[in-house]
C-alpha cells in the first residue's frame, strides 16, 4: 500500500512539473507574436533608434523608420507561413536572444533577434538576422 502511495505521489509531482516546464516553452512574447503575423509596424515598435538588420551576408544598419520599410518589403516577398520559436536565452541584464525557424510559402530562414530584455516582456531589439537555410 505504501509502494502505491509513493507511486501516485511521484507520477503527480512528475506530471505537475512537466505542465510547468511546457507552459514557459509557450510563452508568446509580444515580439513573436507580431514576427508570427509578419508585421513590419508592429515589429518596428520594439526596435531601437539603430537596429542591424542582416539577410544571408547582407548586413546593414537601418533607422527604425527605415528598418520598418525593410521589414515591411520582406514579409512581402516572403508572406510568413509559420514561425517556431526555437530558443530563447538570457545573458545577463543587457544581452537577450531569440532563435527561430520563420517559414514562407517558398523559403526558410533562421531568425536571430538579439536586444534587451525589458521587465514587462516587451523588448528593444538591436540586431535581425533572417539567415536562409
């Protein structure tokens, strides 16, 4: 009887932490969520004054303004089909990142996004990276 108890108690505890530990893999940052619905507008509200954006080799610094116009020009060359968000790391107080797999009706791309992590899960992104694959 003992045995079974302690079973029970170990397959609750397993189950209520694996539900904890998927729920934090879920989490949608708003910044995902505009990345998801490919807007350049939306997008743009998290970038910085200066934001390095980069396709494949190409690397350049943009405005925001100007950086929403690209953005804008490659979400509609490449209409979004899915987004997965594939990692997301906290360096310290400064440096965040977010690794995804963006998927068009024609191409894949890795997309790294590094900025500051702000308290209210919001961001201020400082560097793009659409990587083609």
């Amino acid at each position: 009887m003992f045995r079974i108890i302690i079973t029970f108690l170990f397959v609750g505890v397993f189950l209520f932490s694996h539900s904890l530990m998927s729920k934090a893999q879920d989490k949608e940052f708003p910044i995902i969520v505009a990345l998801k619905q490919g807007s350049s507008k939306a997008i743009s509200s998290f970038l910085g004054e200066m934001v390095e954006i980069r396709f494949d080799n190409n690397k350049r610094d943009f405005s925001k303004s100007q950086a929403e116009i690209v953005l804008a020009n490659f979400f509609k060359g490449n209409p979004i089909s899915s987004f997965e968000l594939l990692k997301h790391q906290k360096i310290d107080s400064e440096t965040s990142y977010l690794i995804g797999t963006y998927n068009s009706l024609s191409n894949s791309f890795k997309v790294f996004i590094r900025g500051k992590e702000l308290n209210d899960e919001n961001w201020l992104v400082y560097s793009v990276d659409f990587v083609k694959e």
